[in-house]
C-alpha cells in the first residue's frame, strides 16, 4: 500500500520532521512544503524527499496530503492563503488529513470546503510529543468517512503505535482536546507537588521517584522527572501549545473547576514568559521564578 500512495506533507515542526521521516522509512513518497523552505531544502539533503515551494504545489504530486501546523489559522492558509490547495486542478482522487490540534469548528468548515470540491477530509490529531513522534508511537485519534480512513490507514500505521476512528468529522478533535484537558491537568498538579515537597523540605529529587512508582504515576510524570531535576525546559510540548489547547477546550464548553483553573494558570505563565518552554515550565511560574 505505502508504493501506491503519494503523501504530500505540510508542516516541518518538531512534530512533523521526525513524522516525515517516519513515513519515508516507511516507504511513502513523500514531497514537502513548509513556510520556511530552508526546512524542507535541509531535509531533503538527509532523506529522500520531494521539496514543494507552496502547498498548491503538493495537488498533483500527491494521493493525501497531511498538515502538522501550530494552530486554526495556519491550517485555514492551506485552504484559504497564497497559492492554496484549491488553486491546483485537482484532477484525481485526493484525501486532505489534518494531525494538527485544532477546534472541532474549524475540522467542520475545511471538511465542508473540501466536500464542495470533491475532495475527502479526515481530522487526525495526535497524542505524543517529539519522542513518540521519532519512534512512531503516536496515539491518533481520527474523525470523518470511516472509508476513507481504512483507505489510508497504512499511513497512520506508519506514524503511530495505534490509529482509532471516533466518527463523524470533529470527533477527533474533542477527543484530543480532552487529552490535553488532562494533560494540563497532570502537569500543573506534578508541579504543584513538588512545589509542596520543597516548602517542606522536600527535595525533588527524594519525592519522584516515589510519585512514580506510586497509583499517581505514569508516562507523563516519569518523562518530565528529568526534565524537573535537571532544570531543563527544552520545549518538546511548548507550554503556549498547551495553552492553545486548554483555550479551544474552553471555547466548547470546558466550564469545570479545575480545568478552568490550569487554563488560568497556563495563560498566567505564557505572559510572564514561558510560552516557549516546554509545558512543565509551569513549575517555574508557580514557584515565582
């Protein structure tokens, strides 16, 4: 299946590099367009990949074209921007996949644009951050016609260790916001425990491995055990990301107390600064710094 489908990527991101990579060890034939196109040029000098200089430029290289974009407005310049997707005749069978986290709102009007141009639509977000990206260990969650998916289920196979389709076009985006929604939630209450620990004498370093191999630990918690005694915050999730998240959670009803509070919190320390560190850079605001 991978020799017979021709994949058209956008977005060369943390993210999206290792899952390209992914799909051309994979045996996808891959072209790529990203904004910057020094990206694409660099990669292309790496692994063996076609370079488009628009995304109007992918129509006629590619079978699925896949966007792995920031946010809502990125993903609507594919469709709606300079030399976008609708300015190439599309004269064969084409499947738009987005894997970017974006509102449920925004999947329903690019699948409806789609759909007035012959074109299918799947919204495909992502559970995982850079590591699980490079070892294809991503978690993806997939909204649309179920027959479309099957039709390009290999591709998901490629990037993740589990693909699961959830119905019509938007479901999978509440599916990913939910996941952020806890998501937000575990990173704020880990550093709210060590904050707690250190006040009480406490150090980090004595108090996770005890969180970790307690009911309350988990994946989350042990990758971001270094991150937390080493002092690093690389962003492999950027806290403004997560923000992002939890706001589009906000803005479809996420009305509850706790979410409602980590929402606060995150926007609290994107503006003090921290928005491009990595999310658990949240322990840095709450602890003043």
């Amino acid at each position: 299946m991978s020799e017979k489908i021709n994949i058209g990527w956008i977005g060369l991101g943390n993210m999206g590099t290792p899952m390209v990579k992914n799909l051309v060890k994979a045996g996808f034939n891959v072209t790529v367009y990203n904004r910057s196109a020094d990206k694409s040029e660099a990669l292309s000098k790496e692994i063996k990949i076609g370079v488009a200089y628009s995304a109007a430029e992918l129509v006629p290289a590619s079978d699925v074209i896949i966007t792995m974009l920031s946010d809502d407005e990125a993903v609507k310049q594919v469709y709606e921007g300079e030399n976008n997707i609708f300015s190439a005749s599309i004269a064969k069978e084409l499947t738009m996949i987005d894997m970017s986290t974006v509102s449920p709102q925004t999947t329903k009007y690019l699948a409806g644009l789609c759909a007035e141009k012959g074109i299918s639509y799947l919204d495909a977000p992502v559970a995982g951050s850079v590591k699980p990206a490079e070892e294809a260990q991503l978690v993806i969650m997939v909204g649309g016609d179920e027959s479309v998916y099957e039709n390009v289920k290999p591709v998901f196979d490629a990037l993740g260790k589990m693909s699961v389709y959830l119905g019509e076009s938007g479901k999978a985006n509440v599916a990913k916001l939910s996941v952020n929604l806890m998501l937000g939630v575990v990173v704020q209450g880990l550093a709210e425990a060590v904050i707690f620990a250190r006040k009480n004498g406490l150090e980090a370093a004595q108090l996770l491995p005890l969180i970790n191999a307690s009911a309350v630990g988990g994946g989350l918690t042990k990758m971001k055990t270094e991150n937390i005694l080493n002092n690093d915050f690389k962003a492999a999730f950027a806290l403004r990301l997560l923000t992002k998240d939890i706001r589009l959670a906000t803005e479809n009803g996420m009305d509850t107390p706790v979410g409602k509070t980590v929402y606060t919190t995150l926007q609290a320390a994107k503006e003090k600064g921290h928005g491009e560190e990595d999310m658990i850079a949240v322990l840095k605001y709450l602890s003043g710094e």
